[in-house]
C-alpha cells in the first residue's frame, strides 16, 4: 500500500476544531472585541454623593459631576459611612463628600475641600474617574472663580483672565480622542492571533504526525511539513490581514507608513510562531502536553509585548520572556509603521528579530519524532 498524502486541506477537512480555528473564530473573536471597547471611553460610571451642605453651590457640584460623560452621580447618601459601605460593596466606583458650610466658604472666598474616594482596584475605571473628578472640580472652581470676581467688581473678560490665567491644551499623539478601542483591540488582537497560529499549528502537525510517519531525511522531512502547514499558513496570514482591514473600518486605524512592510510583517510572523509550534512539539511529543506548553508560553503575550508597560522598564525575566515571543517585535513593528509611519531603515531591527525565529526550525524538524503514537494524545476533533 502506498504512502497517503497529507495536505494541510486534508487535515482541515478532517479536524472540525481545526477548521474552526483557522477559519471563523479568528474574525469572530476580532469582532468580539471591536464590539466589546466600540465605545472608545468608559461611560456612566457610577458615582455617589454625601452632600452635608444642601446649598444652592452644593447642588452646582453635583450636577457638574453629573454632567461628565463619564460619571453617572446614581446614589446619594447621608453619611459618610453610608457611602463608605456602598463604595467597598462595589455599589458605587466613587464617592464625593461635599463638606458643611461649603456654600458660605465659597461667597467668602475661602477655598473649601470636596473629597472623593475611588477604587483603584479597577485601574482603568479609577483613572478614568480621577481625571473626571479633577476635570469637573477645575471647570466648577473656574466658573465659581469668575462668578465672585464679577460680583467684586471686575469685568468679565478680567474675571476671565484672572480666574483662569493658563488654559492648557493637551493633545494625544497617535490617538487623538483618547480612544480605549484604539489602543487595547491593536494591541490585544495581534497577541490573540498569536495564540491562534500556535494552536493551529500544534493541531495540524500532531494531525500530520499521528496518521503517518514523516521520512527521516531532513529535505524530506521538511517537504513533508511544509506540505502540511502551508495552506494553513496561508489562511492565518489572509485572518491577520482580515484583523488589519477590521481596525481601518471599525476603528479608524490608518497607517502612516508603507503596508506593505506590515503585510510583510505579518507574514514573518505567523512564519516565527509557526517555527516555535514545531519546536515545541519536538521537545513535548504530545499534542495535549503542546498545547499547555504553548498555552504557558504565550500567555502573557499582551502584558510583555511593552504597549501597557514600557519594556525598558521590565526586569530581566519579563524582558527576556518578551523577547521570546514574536508577537512582542510584530507589535513594534506595527506601531513604527501605523503610527510613526517610519521607513524601513527604522523597522529593520523588527524584520530581523521576526527572521531569527525562523532558524529554530531546522533544529525542531530534526528533533521531530517520526510519529506520535494517537493512543497517547486526546481526540481534539
């Protein structure tokens, strides 16, 4: 009986999960997350109050606070206990304490103190009500600035000047509306077609290994391999072309430089994560076991590929870690183009980082079993 030829068709067609994988999860989970950070900014977020005041000034304060686009002033309370208790409940995000006597202070020009308390446990919903609290209680404290000024006195353009001497403008580079769906989809979707392309790449090798032996001769070897993973290579790289053309429409993501570089990118990337799939098999010989592993590998993709936190920053384990993980040198790459729009001499270092990946792969299809014994693997089908 002659040897059967596996293709990486034959193994889509044979393996539903892996057809999920490589066909429509990818853009379902891209659009899972498009959906999820759509908005862009946190809305609404729940805010109570303790108002000990009740004065006309008192009641200027919340509905400045709610106002903001971010804040949502839901629940008012008597005390400061009650408050207290509601905000370590997790029934409210933040609770502002507006003091006795804050009315009289503020037509006595005496600067009262408003006190806000928020959980910061929830960083991204903490920084986001800091910078709203601070923004009301500037806009407030300038309108109320102005008011007093002009009842002493002075004109309205003085009062003006005087109450609000400096205007700043501060303009975000690269993402101008300060958008969240902007900065997290990029980032998160590129980790997460990482872990795509290991998991396929796992599936379809313990496939190819598990119905037949691969020749031992190493050209063989790899004629039999690439026979296998280049069609599923083939449709990874069209799921991360997919990903960029989903960031352009959903979310206004255009970039500066030459696309092409980043489809090239993109390319030696599913390439180098391929190459470490094959490494990983090699040294496990179980797809079960290579799964975990590639799991534990690329875990923590997104937390040391240096968008949330500078990688010049990290310790020695967390920068090394980053380093291993192509994912890491794609996102580089992806923000010099997209946002710097830099040319190629300045993305150079990224190309060449992706391209040492790919030497592991004579080593992994050397240290290849012939076969892996299907008894031994759990039916992922």
């Amino acid at each position: 009986m002659g040897r059967e030829h596996l293709t990486g068709w034959k193994a889509l067609q044979e393996q539903p999960w892996l057809l999920a994988v490589v066909v429509w999860l990818p853009p379902v989970l891209f659009v899972l997350l498009i959906s999820i950070f759509r908005i862009g900014t946190p809305q609404s977020l729940p805010v109570g109050v303790v108002n000990l005041d009740h004065s006309h000034e008192s009641f200027t304060v919340e509905r400045q606070l709610d106002a903001s686009p971010g804040l949502s002033l839901s629940r008012s309370y008597a005390s400061a206990s009650a408050g207290a208790d509601a905000l370590q409940q997790s029934e409210i995000l933040a609770l502002v304490i507006i003091p006795e006597n804050f009315g009289r202070d503020l037509r006595l020009s005496i600067s009262p103190t408003v006190t806000a308390f928020y959980n910061n446990q929830y960083l991204l919903s903490g920084k986001f009500i800091n910078s709203s609290l601070i923004s009301a209680s500037m806009d407030l404290a300038a309108r109320t600035g102005v008011g007093l000024k002009i009842s002493h006195g002075q004109t309205a353009p003085e009062a003006i000047t005087s109450a609000v001497p400096v205007r700043p403008q501060v303009t975000s580079l690269y993402n101008p509306n300060m958008s969240y769906a902007r900065f997290l989809v990029t980032s998160i979707s590129p980790a997460l077609w990482q872990i795509i392309i290991v998991i396929s790449t796992v599936l379809t090798l313990s496939w190819r290994l598990e119905k037949q032996a691969i020749p031992v001769p190493l050209i063989e070897r790899s004629k039999a391999i690439t026979a296998v993973l280049a069609p599923v290579s083939l449709l990874l790289w069209l799921q991360g072309l997919l990903m960029l053309v989903l960031f352009r429409f959903f979310l206004g993501w255009q970039p500066s430089g030459n696309i092409v570089w980043l489809l090239l990118g993109l390319a030696l990337t599913v390439f180098s994560v391929q190459a470490m799939a094959v490494l990983i098999v090699a040294l496990v010989r179980d797809r079960v076991k290579a799964m975990s592993v590639s799991a534990a590998y690329l875990a923590p993709a997104f937390a040391f590929m240096g968008i949330t936190f500078p990688r010049g920053d990290m310790n020695v384990i967390a920068w090394a870690w980053g380093g291993l993980m192509p994912s890491t040198h794609y996102i580089k790459l992806q923000v010099d183009i997209a946002d710097h729009g830099a040319s190629l001499p300045l993305i150079v270092s990224s190309l060449v980082a992706l391209l040492l990946f790919l030497f592991v792969l004579p080593i992994a299809l050397k240290l290849l079993p012939a076969r892996l014994d299907p008894k031994l693997a759990e039916q992922v089908s």
